[in-house]
C-alpha cells in the first residue's frame, strides 16, 4: 500500500542502485519529485574501502554536510552505494488519464504553463510531438489509437484518492486546454486502456532506435520556456540539416531532443553535430536551463559542461572528486571535463 514516486522509462530492466547514481525522475516527478527526494540514508564505501553512512534514518537532519545528496547523482565517481533508506508515500488509489491532441506543438507546449498557472498539479505530464506518435504506432502495432492533423500531444494525469474531485479537477483542467486549438480528448476508461497510453509514452525511445542511429540529448528549461525551447531546437536542425523528434516530461520542463542519423554523413555526424549540440546547449542555458534533467553527464556531456559553468566552478568539482577518490579509481573520466 506504499508508494515510491521515481517512475523512470527503464522501469522493469533499472534498479535502485542506479535511481541513485543518476538521481533518476520520470513522469511522477513533475508533483513528487525525482529521486533525490525520496533517500533519507546511503550506506556508501568510499575509495579508501571504509564504509560510511551519509545521514540518518529520519526525516530532518541538518548535521553536517549533506553527503546524500552529494552522492545522488554522482554516477559512481565519489563512492559506492551498497544500501538506502528510502521514504515512501501512500499510494494514491485514484486517477485520471487523458491524451490530449494539438493542432500546434508550440501550443501543446504553452498549454503546460497555462494548466500550472490554473492551480492544476498533474502527476504527470508528457508531451510527444508527432513524428514520436506516429513512428510508435508503426513499431508498437498492439497500440491503437487515431492521429488525424495534430501536431502534438501531451499526455496528462491526475491522481489522488477521491475520484469525484479529481474528475472535478479534470474538467477545470479540459477548460484551459479549450483555449488553445485542440482535437478530440481521449479518456481513459479502464486500467487497460490507461495501461496502453502508458506503454505508448514508454516505448517512444525504442520506437525511435528502430528507425535510425540518433543522438538524444536531455533537456530541460523552465516550463514556461518550453515554446521557446522547441522553436529553437526546429531553428538549429534547419541551420544544420538534421532532423529531431522531440517528447518528455514537459510538467517540469524536461524535452527528450532526439537527433536522428538518417542520411547525415559519417563526418558529419561525428564531427559536426557537436557544434550543432553544443548551440541547442547554449539556447538552453539563455533560456535559464540546463544541459541534463534526468540522464546525467558520462561521458558524452563533460566537454559541455563549460556552458553551464566557470572553470572555478569545475575545479570545486575536481576538488570534491579528488578528496573522496585520490587515485581516480571510482567510475575514472566520467562528469568532469580535463582541464585544457
């Protein structure tokens, strides 16, 4: 009857180990918050091979520094975690799902702010543009549901425990997204139904993987900015000649921006879409974003990361790195650009 709210695409194949590492989020997080919100304890051994916990078995605690949240998110650079106290919710026993159709993605896009600003806090709220719909339906046959001339859709959730106010809820939401130029709202009338739309918005990745190589990079802006997001990443793909297929967790203003392969050259793919990527990274932070929301750094992110910060910025990171692992055996070359 509990409930841990960290709803990640790869549930069923992730485990906790690497919820932490990556301070993972998903649908649920745009009203409970992702991963880092939920760990009260890490039992963590250090590089040393001495085992600490990083806070207490409560739910405040203010000694010291917080080395939790230092390691939720570290992806295995500064220890490893071999147990968590977790803090779990009662589960709601309601909810409502609706897929919303858009006419305009940017719509679908303003639209999140306006149900916010309305007072309404979904438990999720996902957006996929079309080309995401319509190659999800090609891969995914089992999934059946109609796409006329919309361009986009969200798809958006409301849980709780008492179902009259949540359809209350419901029809206040379906009174602002009347303002914007919508199709024909699909409700979901059973779990079976629900548990499709879900199956839909989860395998989009996959979808994606069986159509082309492509690069996806996570973004993610304040949600008000989400228009201007999408504007300027359909702007970038046409300077630079790629196309991209956009979805995500557009409650809490994170685009999944796939950059697809298809006949793009070997030279360019692997050398010129980084100038490509690293403009969409820079409209990202004018847009008071950031370059990952959910996926991490690795590898593939570090030689970024010096949009986001000032080289005194990134030495405080290596100083951290250096005082948890002084010879650079935990998780080596991951996050932390070299110093050039």
């Amino acid at each position: 009857g509990l409930f841990y709210p960290p709803d990640p695409s790869s549930r069923g194949s992730c485990f906790i180990g690497g919820n932490l590492a990556n301070n993972s989020g998903g649908p649920k997080a745009v009203k409970y918050g992702v991963t880092r919100e939920y760990v009260l304890n890490l039992e963590v051994v250090l590089a040393s091979g001495e085992v600490i916990e990083t806070g207490a078995n409560v739910l405040k605690n203010s000694t010291g520094y917080s080395l939790t949240h230092l390691m939720i998110g570290s992806e295995g650079t500064l220890g490893i975690i071999t147990k968590a106290v977790l803090k779990l919710l009662p589960l709601p026993q309601q909810n409502v799902l609706m897929l919303v159709p858009f006419k305009s993605a940017r719509e679908a896009c303003e639209a999140v702010s306006a149900v916010f600003h309305a007072g309404i806090v979904p438990s999720a709220m996902e957006f996929m543009e079309r080309d995401a719909i319509d190659w999800i339906l090609a891969f995914d046959t089992d999934i059946r549901v109609e796409v006329f001339d919309e361009q986009a859709h969200l798809l958006i959730e409301l849980d709780g425990n008492n179902l009259q106010q949540l359809q209350e809820e419901a029809e206040k939401l379906v009174g602002v997204l009347t303002d914007f130029d919508i199709g024909e709202i699909l409700y979901a009338e059973d779990d079976t139904q629900k548990q499709v739309l879900w199956r839909m918005r989860r395998r989009v990745a996959e979808a994606v993987k069986s159509n082309s190589v492509y690069k996806e990079e996570d973004t993610v802006v304040p949600r008000y900015q989400l228009p201007q997001l999408l504007d300027g990443i359909k702007a970038i793909g046409a300077i630079y000649g790629f196309r991209s297929v956009c979805y995500g967790h557009a409650g809490d203003g994170n685009l999944h921006v796939n950059i697809i392969r298809g006949e793009l050259s070997e030279a360019f793919w692997n050398n010129e879409l980084k100038t490509a990527i690293r403009e969409l990274f820079e409209l990202v932070k004018s847009l008071g974003g950031t370059i990952s929301g959910e996926h991490g750094i690795g590898l593939v992110q570090k030689e970024y990361m010096d949009i986001m910060f000032p080289e005194h910025h990134l030495a405080l990171f290596r100083s951290i790195k250096q005082a948890f692992d002084p010879n650079n055996i935990l998780n080596p070359g991951k996050i932390i650009p070299a110093l050039t």
